[in-house]
C-alpha cells in the first residue's frame, strides 16, 4: 500500500521540528488564513476554526492521495485569549498578567483531505505558574525573547522555570502540536505508524 501525501499547514518551525519526531516525509505550505477572532469566541471555539481552516485551505490545493495537516494553538487567561507577544514590553505585561495564575492552552489540529475527508482533535493544557518578580519576568524575557510564542515563554527551553506545575495529557502540545492526537489521526488516514 502507497503511503499518503502528507503536508504541513504551517510556517512554524515548532511544529516542523515535532511533526518530524515521527518519522514521516512531509512538505509544507503556508496557509493562507484570516485568523482573526470572532465575536464573542472562545479561545476553544477559535483554536479548532483556524486548525480547520488551515488544513482546509492547504487541502483545498492538493490532489491524489494527500492529506494537509492544521495546528493552531490558543493561549487565555481567564477565557480571555492571549497571542503572541511580538515584542519585550508585550511579553512582560502577558507575564506580569499570568503571574501566580493559571494559563489554558487549547491545541488543536486537523487532517483534511482534497475530496472532504476530515479528521480533528484537541488537547487541552493547564500551566500553573509561580508568583513572578519584575527582575525574573525581565531577565527571562531577555534570556530567551520569547516574542513568538501564545503566553510570552517556551517551556521546551529556559520557561519551564516559570513553572509551579503542567496538566495534560500530551507534553507536546504546549510546544504547538500534540503527536498522540497526532499520531492518531494520521493512522484513521491510513499513514503507517508504530
């Protein structure tokens, strides 16, 4: 049996780097999204429309025996969501504001196919962080400039000491992209995977 087309609906080199751990051949492409949120959505209900969406639209270009995969990844506090920094001063105030609080991470990812085929999950993610001084949340943010990333920090590198404690399930999905829900889907479309 042939194995699928697999492609990548996304720029970002987290997912490139995690996608690759599974040993797959994969292309990628960049979807071309509006990810905007919408009125009164909740970062849930907008993580999984823009995975949707970003699978779909990559799907939508491919032919044959190919399946485009979207991720998205939606950071809130207090149902509030937070995006990506893009700078120090945003970074210390998304700090700042999560300091001693818990931070939710909603994943999620889709698998589409160019005749409609679908496949989706989501995982969920809880970051309890510490009671963060000026001097930490500034010497971190210096340390690593985490201006990329939904909350201001990565817990792949020097954020895990931001810390007091993860819940989940996958410890992937915090970086951007869970492989057990991954990995799942990938075998309903019929890729072979230990």
């Amino acid at each position: 049996m042939k194995t699928p087309r697999l492609v990548l609906a996304s720029t970002s080199r987290y997912r490139r780097e995690l996608l690759a751990r599974l040993g797959l051949p994969f292309d990628l492409a960049r979807p071309e999204v509006d990810e905007t949120p919408r009125a009164d959505e909740t970062p849930r209900a907008l993580a999984i429309r823009l995975a949707c969406a970003k699978a779909q639209a990559v799907a939508a270009q491919l032919e044959g025996d190919a399946w485009a995969l979207g991720s998205d990844q939606v950071a809130d506090v207090t149902g509030r969501p937070l995006g990506k920094p893009g700078g120090r001063t945003q970074a210390i105030a998304q700090l700042r504001a999560m300091s001693g609080g818990v931070v939710r991470f909603h994943t999620a990812l889709s698998l589409a196919h160019p005749v409609g085929r679908r496949f989706a999950a989501i995982d969920l993610t809880k970051v309890r962080m510490r009671t963060l001084s000026a001097a930490e949340i500034a010497r971190y943010v210096d340390a690593e400039q985490p201006f990329d990333c939904a909350g201001s920090f990565k817990s792949e590198g020097l954020g895990i000491c931001l810390f007091e404690a993860i819940e989940n399930r996958d410890p992937t999905a915090l970086i951007g992209l869970p492989l057990i829900a991954t990995a799942r889907l990938l075998r309903k479309a019929g890729f072979r995977l230990p």
